[in-house]
C-alpha cells in the first residue's frame, strides 16, 4: 500500500481553532464505487463525531493515482512548473471565469509573438475536452457550472511551495 487513500475530516473546537483527523484505507477498486467511497468516509465520520468534542466541518477523500504508461518518462528540458500558462474558462451562469492553470507548458503551443495559441492542436484539443467533458464526467467551475467557452489565456509566473533550498556553505 504504497499510495493509500486517505480520508481526510476537518475538525472545530469551541474556540474556532481546527485541525484535522486522517484515515489511510485500503479496498478493492474493481468492485468498489465512489458513492461506496463516500458512504464510508461518513460512516467513519459519524464514529469520529461520536469521540470528539470538536465538530467535524467537512472533510475529503484523497485517492492518488499512479501516472498513465503512455505518458512522458521523465520531465522534457523546457519550461519549469513555476512558468504557467492561466486559460479562463466561462459559464452560462454567471461572469466568473473558471482558471485551469498549465504549469511547464511548452513553447511549442505559443504564438511567435509568445502569447498561448489558442488554435494550436495540442492546446486546441485540451482545451475542448474542457469544454465537452469526457463521457459523464465534465469540467466545472467552482460553482458547479459546466464551462462552456474559453475567454482569454496568458502567461504567468507562479511561486511554487517548497522549492528547494540553496545549499549555504558556511566557511570554517
């Protein structure tokens, strides 16, 4: 079990302070579902509910997953994840653009003019899976509105946590 699925609960005492409660759990994916797995973070939850004083704010399930075959082996000489491609994405609903942000984008999907290209194929095709959604499941915005429409792209720096550090050689 060298990726566990962890669930995760938020917890609140009286004080407004939180912390957090999380469970490693194993099962079958062949037969298990999502609703299973929902149905036993709340079961778990109502066991938790029943030890604390704290009350329970919320909570996820994080499922990791290993990386397709097909994919790249190791990281191509380019763009590093802190150069980030932002695409706003609208909705039908409302005038809040959804941002899905491409970290280590290539030139490649650049114009000459080094603006994201939207009519670039690679990029063109992420672009409308967005949009279209992948068999039942589609792209929302936080809201839970399906995008329909790419507004804008462009090209950003973005801090990436835990860097690595410079190594300081002290003199002795």
């Amino acid at each position: 079990m060298s990726d566990p699925t962890i669930f995760e609960y938020s917890l609140m005492d009286d004080q407004g302070l939180t912390n957090r409660n999380s469970i490693y759990v194993a099962y079958n994916g062949a037969t298990a579902t999502v609703n299973s797995l929902i149905g036993a973070w709340s079961a778990f939850g109502g066991l938790l509910d029943a030890i604390v004083d704290g009350q329970i704010t919320g909570g996820r399930i994080t499922v990791p997953l290993i990386p397709d075959v097909s994919w790249k082996a190791a990281p191509v000489e380019g763009n590093n994840v802190n150069q980030v491609m932002a695409l706003n994405f609208e909705n039908d609903f409302n005038s809040y653009l959804t941002g899905v942000l491409v970290p280590s984008y290539q030139e490649a999907i650049l114009t000459p003019a080094g603006t994201p290209d939207l009519d670039n194929v690679a990029l063109a095709a992420y672009v409308s899976a967005i949009i279209a959604g992948s068999g039942a499941i589609f792209p929302n915005s936080r809201d839970i509105h399906d995008l329909n429409a790419i507004k804008d792209a462009f090209l950003t720096v973005r801090k990436v946590k835990n860097q690595r550090t410079r190594t300081r050689v002290i003199p002795g």
